[in-house]
C-alpha cells in the first residue's frame, strides 16, 4: 500500500514532541465511498463534504494519532496542504 508524506508548513505538538510531517496511507474503496457520496450530491452541503475530508484524513493518518477534532485545531495553511497532498492519491 502507498504511503505518502505531507510536510506542515508549521510545526505542531503532539505529546510534547515537535512535528513537521505527517504520514498518510493510500485511501480504500471504502475510504472513498463516503466522500464520492458527498460529492455526487447535487446542491450538495459544502460544510459536510469538508467534515468528510477531515474525517478521511483522520483514518489515513499512520504516522501519529489525530482525530478530527486535532485536525479542525491545526492552522488553516497546515490543513489545507494536507487536503491538497491527499488529493495527490486520486490523480
């Protein structure tokens, strides 16, 4: 399975440790059902494809133990290169 490495533009503190990147697993099918779900959505609810994104990375992350809300936290540049790495795996 591939793996890929998102370097934060902006360090954060996990358990008292500095971090500067973070690694994701490739997604699954069934990663991806929700997400495809959000967007097939005509007039689809911008605030809930975003949830869908923020919780598709909590369950790719492999490197540190992030929930959602740990994302929701991060600077906005920090989660927007992460949402734009991610993007990488369906391209």
């Amino acid at each position: 399975m591939d793996t890929i490495k998102v370097v934060l533009p902006k360090e954060i503190e996990i358990d008292g440790k500095k971090i500067t990147e973070l690694e994701f697993r490739e997604p699954l099918g069934e990663d991806m059902e929700d997400f495809v779900g959000e967007l097939a959505v005509a007039g689809g609810d911008k605030k809930a494809m975003g949830k869908v994104i923020t919780e598709l990375a909590e369950k790719l992350i492999i490197s540190h133990p992030l929930s959602s809300d740990d994302f929701r936290k991060m600077s906005g540049k920090n989660y927007m290169t992460i949402v734009q790495k991610l993007s990488d795996f369906l391209s």
